[in-house]
C-alpha cells in the first residue's frame, strides 16, 4: 500500500547567523545528507513522494498560542541584532529570516503525511522537516523548534480524521517536555519518551523528565518518561525498554495511529546523545511499531547531529516503513544496570495505571535515579573523550530475496495473489519439498513461507531436524496450541523452543524448552499478547535465530487477528526468515497468514480486557525463572545475572 516519503529542499534554507555553541549542531546538512542518502540507496524512489504545504494559523492554534504565534509572524522581516534579541527570550534555539516559513512548512508536512496515512492513500510514511518541534510550547520556542510539529500532528489526527486514541513514541534522545505539557492532562493521546536525563543534569533539565511524571486527572498513566542516567546506552537497553514497557502499554491502549517523533540523536556518534545504539536498531523500533494502529505509522523527524549516522538511521527507518526485513539484531548485550534501574522504576509507578505492569516490581529500594545535586552541573560540554571521534560498521546492505512468500499448499486451494506456489511437481516427495523449501531460505532465495500438511507434528519434527543440519546458526520453534511438541534434543542450544498452550500439557524441560501456559489458552488475546511481547519476543531476540518456524497446532483457538499479530511481530528477527506450518485443513488462515507474510499490517486487536491476573502473574513467575538464562527478560536491578559491565 505504499510509504510516504515527505521532503522540501525549502526547509534547508535557514541557518545559525550568529555564534552560539549550543545551536552549532543544527544545521541545514541533517536534510540534505538525510534526504541525499534515501536517493543514492533507491529508497526514496520507492517511496511516494508527497508535497509539503505551509500549515494554516488554525492549524498551529491546535497547540499553540495566538500571541505566541504573533510574535513569530514579525520574525521574518527582523534585522540580525531583532532577531538575536528576540532569541534571547528562549532555550537553545535560534531564529532567522526564513525560519517561520520553514516552521510552517515542517508541521505542513507532517499535516500532510498525517492525511496520507488517516486516508489510506499510503499505509505509512515518513516527513524529513527542520526545524524541529518536540520542545516547543504553548508559547515557547525551545531546543531548535520553533512549533509542535507532532502535537499539532495529533490534535489535528482527531479532529480531521477521527483517531480516538494517538500513541506519541519520541525516540529522541532529548525529553520532548513540549509534546508532555501539551498532552498532560489527555487520556487521549499516550506520550511516551526516553532522554537522556543524568539525574537532571543534562538539558533541558527539568524535574519533571523523570519517570514519577505520569500525567495529570483523566491523563495520568498516559505519560510515560523513561529517563537514562548514564550515556553509553545500547540496542538491548532500548529493545527492553520496548518489550518491557512501551509494548506491552501500547498494545493495552490500542491506538488509531502512531506518531514517532523520529530523533536520531539517540544513535551511536551522537554529539547531544553521546549514545552506544547501532543505526539499524531503528529498523527494529519501528518494525515492532509497525502492526499497532493497523500499520499507520507517521515518523517525523526530530534530531539527529551525527552527519554519517544519522542518515544511516533514517534509512534503517525507511526500509523498515517500506516492508523489508530488518536486519539480524546480531550480538545483544544484557541491559545495563542503570538501565534496569530506571525500567524497574519507570514500570513500577506505571503498574496502577496499566494492567499489563501490574505485578512488576516496587521501586528499588535506594532508588538512586533521584535528585543527585542538580545545582553544580548544569550540562557540559562534551569533554575530551566523549567527543573523540566514534567509529561503528556502517549497517549491512539490505538485499531483499528475488521471492518473498512460498506457499506449499494442496492442489485444490488457489494460490494467494502476491505468494508464490512452490510446487510439488518438482519435489514429488513431500519431505524433500519442504527440505528444499528451508535451503532456499537459508539462501535468503526466498524469505518466508507457508506450508499446509497432512500432520504438524510429523513435518514440525523432519522440518526442525533439516534446518539444524542447514543452517549455521540457531533455529527458533514457536508453536501455538494445546498438545505435545515432539522436538528432542534442544539440549545443545541449537533449537530453542517456545509453546504456548492452554494446559500443563509439558513442563520445562532446560534453558530450551520453554511452555508459557495461558490460563484461557490461545483464544484470550489479552494474554497471548503480552506473553508475545514480554516473553517471546525478548527470548527470540536474545536468542538470534536463523530461521523461524511457526507452528499452529489444529484447534489451537488462536483469533485471527492475533494470529496475525504474531506472524507480524515474528519478522523481525531471522531477516525475516519464516515458515509457517500448519494443518491441511486449517484453510480459513490461509489468506490471514499469507497477508502477514507479505507484510501487511495485522489488525488491531481491539481494546482489550483487562488481563487475567494469574496470567500476569503466571508470565512473570516465568519470567522470573527463566532470567538466569536469557537476559533481556530482565526488569528489575537486583535480578541476576549482572551482565554488562557497569556502566
Ligand atoms: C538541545 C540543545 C544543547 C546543550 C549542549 C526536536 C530536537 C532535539 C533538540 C535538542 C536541543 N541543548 N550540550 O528537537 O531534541 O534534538
Ligand atoms: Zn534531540
């Protein structure tokens, strides 16, 4: 259905006239290096280009105030010495001649991207627009944005086109303090933000960027800070705090759309961000965004100061957005103690407000994330070392198989438009299909696949034991619906195995062979998703397999939509390499299965229950379990292993 793809030269045609060292990162090269490398790697051809305009005064009346916007109006025709008073007002931000016309064109254009998407003229997009807009405020420019792009983007969301619900995930290093005054009070819109804090020394240093803000009234639960104490964060401190929190809540409040405030400044070279995170891990982020909403992601640019990482995010983003697999998530760490801290806390203060955290941890008892002297420094100046130059592999080429989907299924059931079949004839015995089927994958020939045979158990066993022997890395078994799994032999950590089940059918057997027992089954959505996003998708993570293979057991009750959510979330790891085995008389997933394997966007899983409280329950005693082995189902400090290094 198309990625929108919305740029205008205009907006590099302002500049920092005067010295200031805090504003000298903000320059006109972060579009067009941006822009530059979406065109030299054919993305931005892929893309559906779609004009700017300059929004309306009522449009920026959404959010900001009509003195506010007075005052900015006379910035144009203002002499240097005007404009550098004018300045003075504010927070590290700068004005110049042309800035209220590109100002006007940045929320335009995440307007614009907004009515693509809400249409349904693409299904997702992303907007390359200075300046920025997550710092400003009802009445305040600040941190080089001028207005709220995203703000504006969401009341406008809701009131052109109806969203109920607007999930706002600002992966930007800095506290978007803008976007959270403007939303404070609203149940309507969910803010999230991770920023570097440093115990409120680093800028903008507020009190409020720390995890106890959670919102005001009716909006309380609906902010969500994750401060980071420490620099040097990397790709498994931020997936935790993806499957660990912001996951699991977005799910729960079920959004109509999602707005990211798409700051790259939260990636490894980063003078503001003095971050560890590799440029793919956007791909990552926004693959795990990708089946909330029904797919209707909007990215808007935000930072990003790194001149070689930054456009290696953005297109990271992009061939995400655009369906490609991501790349492996090679190599996780364990999350850091300082990040664990503030996870621990960050759920915990959120477990009155979301079902889903509601048997996470207390607070660590000396919660050291709060109130360090915050009078003696104010932020420095990169020192010495942080800003030594960083060096990082730029990321792997994206090469995207010749086929996408195979399907092996019985003669009398069309192939599905899009799939290719992968025929018998060739490979008379069914065993040797299906063999050949995996080599393919292993290839990257083909990327995923879905098969239909006569027994799952029999072809989940020949299928499992001919991709160990194939592959030179792990396979990942995931099998849903009551029964046995007969897969031997994980011992040798070659195989790991994930079933959910309704019943005790099987008990642990080692660090890979996992049963995640839910209390209603497959059939509870509530449940199921959850222990998808804080169990399975951190243990495939950690795991890094090769291949996937997604076993639905007949009768297994799961709902279709959740079914898809899972095909969905899956794709993320292996390159996306994934064959789905199902039962031959199991045709009514067919077409469901076949539309997540070719990278359409799962339906919404509706608001959901609230969760079973022994499922939470029993997911986090799982969790609890199984954390010795696998160190992204980490939640609390005091859990071990340690890991990583302190940092
Ligand atoms: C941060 C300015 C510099 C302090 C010196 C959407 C993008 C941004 C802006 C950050 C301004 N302070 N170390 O705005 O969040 O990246
Ligand atoms: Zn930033």
């Amino acid at each position: 259905m198309g990625t929108a793809l919305i740029y205008d030269e205009e907006m590099t045609k302002y500049k920092l006239l005067w010295v200031d060292p805090a504003c000298k990162f903000e320059v006109p090269e972060r579009l067009t290096v941006s822009h530059g490398a979406l065109v030299e790697s054919g993305l931005a051809d892929r893309c559906v280009s779609v004009p700017v305009r300059e929004a309306t005064d009522a449009e920026i009346l959404l959010v900001h105030s009509a003195e506010y916007l007075e005052a900015v109006k006379t910035t144009p025709s203002m002499s240097l010495e005007d404009l550098m008073e004018f300045t003075l007002q504010y927070g590290d931000v700068y004005f110049h001649p042309n800035i209220y016309h590109c100002a006007k064109l940045a929320i335009g254009a995440s307007l614009q991207l907004v009515d693509s998407v809400m249409t349904g003229k693409v299904r997702n997009g992303m907007a390359l627009v200075r300046p920025p807009g997550h710092h400003s405020m009802h009445s305040a420019a600040s941190g080089f944005c001028i207005f709220n792009n995203v703000a504006i983007a969401a009341r406008y969301a809701q009131q052109r086109h109806g969203a109920k619900r607007v999930l706002i995930v600002d992966w930007d290093i800095h506290h978007g303090q803008g976007v959270q005054y403007c939303f404070e009070d609203d149940p309507s819109v969910l803010y999230f933000s991770w920023h570097r804090f440093e115990h409120q020394k680093f800028w903008p240093q507020l009190k409020e960027s720390d995890f106890d803000t959670v919102g005001k009234e009716k909006g309380a639960g609906f902010n969500i800070n994750v401060p980071w104490n420490k620099v040097g964060m990397q790709n498994s401190d931020y997936l935790s705090v993806f499957f660990h929190i912001l996951l699991p809540v977005a799910y729960e409040f079920c959004p109509d759309l999602v707005l990211v405030s798409a700051g790259f400044d939260s990636a490894i070279g980063d003078p503001e961000g003095e971050m560890r995170a590799t440029p793919d891990i956007f791909a990552h982020l926004t693959h795990l965004l990708m089946n909330l909403a029904e797919g209707k992601v909007c990215a808007v640019l935000e930072g990003g100061y790194n001149l070689t990482s930054l456009p290696q995010s953005v297109c990271q983003t992009v061939h995400t957005l655009l369906g490609d697999p991501a790349p492996c998530p090679a190599n996780l760490d364990a999350p850091c103690k300082s990040a664990l801290e503030s996870l621990q806390c960050v759920r915990s203060v959120h477990r009155t407000y979301w079902s889903c955290l509601r048997h996470a941890a207390d607070l660590p008892t000396s919660c050291s994330t709060k109130h360090i002297n915050t009078a003696e420094g104010a932020d420095q100046e990169p020192t010495e070392e942080s800003s030594q130059e960083i060096f990082w592999p730029p990321p792997m080429k994206r090469v995207f198989p010749p086929t996408r989907t195979a399907v092996v299924l019985p003669d009398d059931v069309a192939c599905p438009d899009g799939c290719k079949r992968w025929s018998l004839l060739e490979h008379p015995d069914p065993q040797l299909c299906l063999s050949a089927l995996v080599d393919k994958m292993v290839k990257n020939e083909i990327c995923n696949g879905l098969v239909l045979v006569p027994d799952v158990s029999v072809a989940m066993i020949c299928l499992a034991q001919h991709a160990v022997a194939a592959l030179n890395k792990r396979l990942l078994v995931v099998c849903v619906g009551d029964g046995m799994v007969p897969i031997q032999g994980t011992e040798d950590g070659k195989t790991l195995v994930v079933h959910f089940s309704r019943k005790e059918s099987e008990e642990q057997r080692g660090k890979h062979f996992i049963t995640v027992h839910l209390t209603k089954g497959c059939g509870d959505a509530s449940g199921f998703i959850q222990a998808v996003l804080s169990l399975l998708l951190p243990l495939g993570y950690e795991y890094d397999p090769g291949l996937v293979l997604l076993v639905q057991k007949p009768d297994s009750g799961v709902c279709d939509s959740m079914w898809r959510q899972l095909t969905g979330l899956l794709q993320g790891l292996a390159q996306g390499h994934m064959l789905v085995v199902m039962q031959e008389d199991e045709r009514k997933h067919i077409g469901p299965t076949c539309s997540s394997l070719l990278g359409i966007a799962a339906p919404s899983l509706g608001q959901l229950h609230s969760l079973l409280p022994e499922d939470v329950e029993a997911l986090e005693r799982l969790r609890r379990r199984l954390t010795p082995d696998w160190k992204l189902l980490q939640t609390t400090v005091a859990e071990e292993p340690r890991g990583r290094e302190e940092l």
